[in-house]
C-alpha cells in the first residue's frame, strides 16, 4: 500500500512540474502591438492612470534611448525594418526644422532659417511595444514577452496642434525581428 501511495505520489509530481511548464501557457498572440502614455495630459485622472512617476518615468525612458545609442540592443528602421548603425540613431534623435520668419524692421520680408534641435528625454512622450501573450488556462494568468520598443515624440502643426505621435526607432529584444508578416 505504501509502495502504491508512494507511486502516485511521484506520478502526481511530476504530472504537476509537466503541466507548469515554463509557467508562460499557451501562445494567445505572437504579436501585439500597443502605445502606453508615460505622463497624461489629463489632470483629473488619478495620478496612476497613464502614468509613471517622473523619476521613474525618466529611468525608463533614459535606458530606452542609451541603450539604443550605445548599441546594447539592435534598432531597426520603423518603415523599412532596416537595422540602424549607431551614427543613424544619433541621427534620429536630431530635428531639424525649417522655420519662416518675418524681419522686425521695415520691408517685413521673410526669411527662412533652419533650427537644429537634440532630443531631450522629456520629449519623449509615448512607447509603443510589440509583445507576445500567453494564456495560462489553469488560473487565468497572463503572461507578456516585450519583443521590441519604440519610443514616439509628440509632432505638431505650423500653428501648434498635436499632429500625433511620430515613432523614433524600434529597439529589438528578439534575435528575430521583425517578425514575418
């Protein structure tokens, strides 16, 4: 009886370690793409809502942006999935505006001049990631893998309205990427 009760008991166990597995579940989606607000505009939010607090914020966003300029991880090309070098993602980080302006003095004519601007890590507003899901059915829990981020600064108008949000790069965390179509 003992020898029975032992037996099953080591079946069960090790029934259980199989069934846990790696603990992710089962494949929900191998990609999903979303954008995550890190500061919200919106005041009468509570302040968790869409939101990181600053110090962290900045932590996040300042490894984000070092460890794609220091070529920790491989950063790709948001259209053309291109790998970057890393003079290209200095290069990312710089924009360059053509203004046109109106002299203060008589004609008034206008003149164009060129501004160079470096981003700053509080122009970073948004990430964007791309994750895959897993579903664990036993218990309901799930489980997300970041395959790449992408920061996005904010972009306006001539006259100041928020365009939208334009992405910068993708830093990839996969030895695959982009994932086929």
């Amino acid at each position: 009886m003992k020898k029975l009760i032992f037996i099953f008991l080591l079946i069960s166990s090790v029934a259980l370690l199989i069934s846990c597995g790696s603990g992710k579940g089962e494949l929900l989606t191998e990609r999903i793409q979303y954008d995550v607000t890190l500061k919200s505009p919106e005041t009468d939010l509570a302040w968790w809502v869409q939101n990181l607090e600053g110090p962290k914020r900045e932590k996040l966003v300042q490894a984000v942006i070092t460890s794609a300029r220091e070529g920790k991880v491989k950063v790709y090309d948001v259209m053309t999935n291109k790998q970057l070098s890393a003079a290209e993602v200095l290069e990312r980080g710089t924009r360059t505006e053509l203004l046109t302006l109106q002299r203060s003095f008589e004609p008034y004519e206008n003149y164009d001049t060129v501004i160079k601007r470096e981003l700053q890590l509080s122009d970073i507003s948004r990430l964007r990631f791309l994750e895959e899901w897993y579903l664990n059915q036993d218990n309901g829990k799930i489980t997300k893998k970041v395959i790449a981020v992408c920061p996005l600064v904010e972009s306006y108008t001539e006259t100041g309205e928020l365009r939208g949000y334009q992405p910068l790069f993708w830093l990839s965390y996969v030895r695959k990427f982009p994932l086929e179509q």
